[in-house]
C-alpha cells in the first residue's frame, strides 16, 4: 500500500519510486514490458492517470495490472469523473499551487459520495503545478500558472499552508513533458517547511536528476514520460534509489 511515512524523522524515510502510466499513451504490449522492468527493479507504485485522459480503457489497464502485479495501482486523477475501485488507492488532490476553486475543493465535492462508496483509500495531496520551461497540459487544463521555477519560497509557504490545513503529502509536479524539473532548491525548501512525504514529478529524465531530487528531500519520485520513450530507465532509476536506501533504516 501506499506509505504511511513518519511524518518527524525526514532523513531517514526510505526512498521510494512510482512509475506514472497514462493511459492515453498505453498499449498492452507496453503495459507488459513495463511490468516486467518494474517487478525486476523493484518499482514501489504505479500511478495511474495523466492530465486528459481521452482513452475511456483506464479501467482496463488496472484491472490488467492487478491481474499480473502486486505492485499497488494508486490513482492519479484528472478530474473526479475517473474512480475505479479495482484500484489500491487514490492520491485525492487539490491544487494548491493555482486559485482554482474547482481543482481545489469544486470537484472533490461532486466526487464524494462516489469516493465514500467506493472503499478506497484516500491519501489527502496538496498538488503544486512547478513550472517547467513550457507550458504542460496539467497547466493549460487546470486555468492555473504554475509557481515560478526560481522562487522556492513560495512553494515553500504553499506546502506549509498544506500541511496546516492538514494535507497528509505534498506533490511537487513541472508535468508531462516537462523541459527541466523541479529544482533541488525548491524541493529542498519544501523539505525544510513541512513534514509530510513530498512526492516530486515532471523532467526525471536522467539519473543525475533522479539523484539530485532524492537528495533535496523527495520522498516518492515519479518517472513517467522518458520511459513511455525508454522504458529501460526504470533500471537506472531503481538503481540510484538502491544506492540511498542500502544506508537508511528499513521501515
């Protein structure tokens, strides 16, 4: 299941990674070669769901994932129309990052009822939209401007209102195709702010970056785009992972 970390003792969570898979860029095939790659390097979650979403086969690709994996499927949604109950989980987000009120409470509203019935878990996620170089599709669909790249303070003070409204993680994300990702000087700030997990997503393309995200204080890194382009990254990036948590405590 989705981690419920110690929220005191940052430095010594273990390090963990999610592989985000969209279902507009799925293919059985695909899905097969990434399961493979992932149970072989100890891939800790799959993410599932993307900024559109306009392929209705979600559904499917979890229920295909549960029949050939125990990693944890947890649900990344765009909006509150894509609940699916075969899942492990839904990260349950709203974007703090933008003056959105549908993205921050609107839709969560309208989806409750389905959510409660559904039995899934639910992990609270303050999302921030960083931004990336170029504008994503999580931007232009959410209305929202993403927080400045070089201005770490304010996501700082975002997290932190988070997590006193009492988010329980906090997702740093420069999107889908993102030119540069998120800034170690940004993650690092958040990580100084508040205690919950950070998750951080958007521009993981090489291992130096893997490493330097990890280092700042990410928690759960996401890795989506690059491997839908070279699935074999996934090794890479397990490999950095590997080499933090052979020196942290098990929980």
């Amino acid at each position: 299941m989705f981690p419920t970390l110690n929220t005191q003792d940052t430095a010594n969570r273990p390090k963990r990674l999610a592989v985000l898979l969209d279902p507009d860029h799925l293919t059985v095939a695909r899905c097969q070669e990434i399961l493979t790659l992932s149970h072989r390097h100890e891939v800790d979650f799959f993410f599932m769901g993307g900024s559109l979403i306009s392929n209705p086969e979600q559904g499917s690709f979890v229920s295909y994932i549960k029949q050939h994996s125990s990693i944890p499927v947890i649900l990344f949604p765009s909006s509150g129309l894509y609940i699916d109950a075969q899942a492990d989980g839904m990260l349950l987000l709203s974007l703090i990052s933008g003056r959105n009120p549908d993205l921050l409470i609107g839709q969560h509203v309208a989806a409750a009822p389905l959510l409660k019935s559904s039995g899934l878990p639910l992990y609270p996620t303050g999302y921030m939209l960083i931004d990336s170089g170029r504008q994503t599709t999580a931007s232009y669909m959410s209305g929202t401007t993403p927080i400045p790249h070089d201005k770490p303070s304010i996501a700082a003070c975002t997290a932190l209102a988070g997590q006193m409204l009492g988010l329980q993680y906090m997702y740093l994300d420069g999107g889908s195709g993102a030119m540069y990702p998120v800034s170690a000087a940004m993650i690092q700030a958040v990580r100084q702010a508040v205690s919950v997990p950070i998750i951080v997503g958007g521009g993981v393309n090489t291992t130096e970056k893997a490493e330097a995200a990890w280092k700042a204080g990410a928690d759960i890194l996401v890795v989506g785009n690059h491997i839908e382009k070279s699935p074999q990254f996934i090794s890479e990036v397990s490999e950095v992972k590997q080499r933090f948590n052979v020196v942290l405590p098990q929980e």
